[in-house]
C-alpha cells in the first residue's frame, strides 16, 4: 500500500503552504475529510483528529465572533500530533493563533483559492483513488469499442494472441498478462498495467513486443474501467455452454460483480471476433436491447397462440 | 497446495533471460503456480507477470504451487531460484 503524506497534497493541487512546513511528511491515513464547526464552538468529544482538517469561511468567521484566550485554547487543540493537515479554502486569512499553534505542533496549514465546495470534492476524488482497494489478476485488459474487456484463461489458451488480433483490427491495450485492478467507489473497477510492461505484449514465438511503437499511440491505453470478463478455455464436449444468453453470469472482483462469458477455444473459432460481438452485445444490452430475451418473448406468445387455436 | 518463502540467490535476479527460464520451468508442470512478492501476487507461468515483479538479487518472494504435481513442481523451481 502507498502511503499518502500532506507534502503529496500539496504538489498535486499546488496549496500554498503557510505555517507548520515541520509537518508536511504527516501521513494521511484515512480519505475522510472533517469541517471542524463544532470544534470552533468549543466541542473536541468527537474531534476526527486523525483527518485532515478543512476550514472555509463559516468556520473562519465564527472565530471572530470569540475571545482570543478561546480561539487560542481552540486553536491548540485543533492542531493534535496525528492531524495531518488543516487546510484553509477561498484564500482567506489565516488566523494568527492557528499559524503559532500549528508551528507550534507541526501541523501544516495549507491554503487554496478555490471555494470549499470545490476544494472538498477534488481532495474527496484524489484520496479515495489513493486508498482505493486494489489487487492483481492474470489477464489481459482490451478496450473494445469503448468497453473494457477482461479477458482471463489458463496460460497458453492465447490471451495474448486475441489480444494482438483485437488491436490489429484497430482496439486498444490496455494490461498483458498482469492487470493491476482497483475498486472505486463501491461499483467500479478500474484496471492499468504494472508500470514496468506498460504497452507490451508477449507473443510466444515472437517474444516481447510493444504494441504502441508497432501500431501507434492509437493502439494502447493506460487504463481503462473493466465492464465485463471473457473466460476463454479449451472446448470440453461435455460441458454446457451458453446457448441462448438468457442468463447472465457473475464473476465477483473484490466487491463487484461483472458479467461474465465464457468462450470455448477451437481451431476455426474466431476468438477476436466473437470477443468484438460480446462486447457489442453488451453495450446493446446496456442500451436497453436484449436480443435473448426479446427472442424468448416472441417465442413464449407464439406458443401460447398456438395453445389458444387447439382449444378453440 | 504447497508452499515456500524464499530468498533469490541468482546474482542478477530474475532478469529477462533467467525470468524466462523460470517460467519456461513452471509451465511443465500442470499444477498453478504463483509468485509473490510484497503483497503482489503473479502467475508463474505468465513471463509478463513475472517480470514486472522486478525481482532482486537477495529478495524474499513466496511461491505457491496446487495441483497433481505441486511437489515437483515446487522442487524444481525453489532449486532454480535458490541456485546461484
């Protein structure tokens, strides 16, 4: 897990550092972010000290509504050796006992122009991609059509193989091989390539290849939201493989459920092909069209015609 | 299934030439193998996954096998690992 510390906050949204630079290695450990209103008036019970902490102008005017013996005394207990910054919106003043309290303890105070709505939303979005959870799974990534497709299977099936044949009829690469994944919020999954194989491909025969120098910036991707997973394994001509695509079958990635198709490998199986439909089927069937379940219907009022004519 | 922590004694690490050997081993055998390393776990038999572990001379890594032959397969790959 990568840690987050506040001097990683202030390079990515370029906040002016005020008082507390002792501070800035701090550790961020959670993507909580607390408004301390009712610290201001002098409730600490429940202060989330190990947050880090956002002051906009509410919180700041309240300040000057009290005596300078509270708002120091408040100030100090503001500024814990756990919180991991304050961080003060719409550039406003820094109140002079924050800046002695927070040097004081070591707490960085950062400041940004933007407003506080605006500033909470962007800290929110960059912390929790930090902290989303994350995990590692032997695949390949292809954005097909728009759709990112996860396509899994037992070493050898020819995963890569697909792959180059999906980018050669103009889709992306994303991930060979390895596919690091992470959960954003509670129903996305966002999948990229380890640094270190970025754009390549292994093809057996060949070796390594890199897809983006052979066929172009066009051809890759370095990352993409996976939406469905194509299992290719050998055909087994006892086992039952969808036939009609009325059910819809699950495959769990931590907390997530995606739809799940798995294809039957044979000479004279176009395998890039049918993964080009799958993916096409699927934005159809996102797009409200079901062909499965609109054949079914049709069928099910046929027979029930034909029911009703026997009776008559 | 078995099991192994390991320390890598080949003294460059597993660069391409000997991560390709290694995985070259792994896929003779039927049983699924995986590496790890600080938390991140690969396919063995996936010369891709392998080396973006980017494994080091003196690294610890855990190796799992599970399958009919997990013990062969293990043997040989620890021995591989661990040669110098």
């Amino acid at each position: 897990m990568i840690k987050v510390r506040t001097k990683d906050l202030i390079e990515r949204f370029d906040l002016e550092l005020v008082a507390g630079k002792d501070g800035v290695h701090r550790e961020i450990v959670t993507s909580d972010i607390s408004r301390p209103g009712m610290e201001m008036a002098g409730y600490f019970t429940h202060y989330p000290k190990e947050r880090l902490q956002l002051m906009g102008r509410t919180e700041l005017l309240f300040l000057y509504d009290l005596k300078q013996k509270e708002i120091q005394d408040r100030m100090k207990k503001l500024c814990t050796d756990v919180t991991p910054g304050i961080v003060i919106t719409r550039g406003l003043d820094v109140p002079h006992a924050l800046v002695e309290a927070a040097d004081h303890a070591g707490v960085p105070v950062m400041r940004s122009p933007y407003k506080t709505t605006r500033v909470i939303s962007r800290l929110t979005n960059f912390l929790e991609t930090k902290f989303a959870p994350s995990t590692a799974l032997h695949g390949v990534l292809v954005d097909v059509y728009g759709v990112g497709v996860l396509i899994t299977g037992k070493s050898g099936i020819g995963k890569s193989e697909t792959a180059l044949e999906l980018v050669k009829r103009g889709h992306r690469l994303v991930a060979d091989d390895n596919v690091e994944i992470r959960q954003e919020d509670y129903d996305t999954l966002i999948g990229n390539p380890p640094n270190l194989i970025e754009h390549l491909l292994e093809i057996r025969g060949l070796g390594i290849i890199n897809v983006m120098t052979l066929f172009g910036a066009g051809a890759v991707r370095n990352y993409k939201r996976i939406s469905m997973v194509v299992h290719l394994e050998t055909w087994e001509s006892d086992k039952q493989y969808d036939r009609l695509g009325l059910d819809e079958t699950k495959m769990k990635i931590m907390d997530v459920h995606l739809p799940k198709a798995t294809i039957p490998v044979r000479p004279g199986r176009n395998v890039s092909v049918i993964i080009e439909v799958a993916a096409m089927n699927f934005r159809l069937k996102r797009m409200g069209i079901n062909t499965a379940e609109e054949f079914s219907n049709r069928l099910n009022s046929v027979i029930k015609d034909v029911d009703n004519k026997e009776i008559e | 299934m078995v099991e192994k922590e390991l320390t890598v004694q080949l003294e460059t690490g597993l660069q391409a030439r000997p991560a390709a050997k290694f995985v070259q081993e792994a896929n003779r055998f039927s049983s699924d193998v995986f590496l790890e390393k600080d938390g991140k776990r690969v396919n063995a038999k996936s010369i891709m996954g392998v080396m973006s572990l980017a494994i080091g001379s003196n690294e610890v890594v855990k190796l799992q096998a599970e399958g009919p032959d997990e013990e062969q397969a293990m043997d040989s790959l620890v021995t591989l690992i661990e040669s110098e």
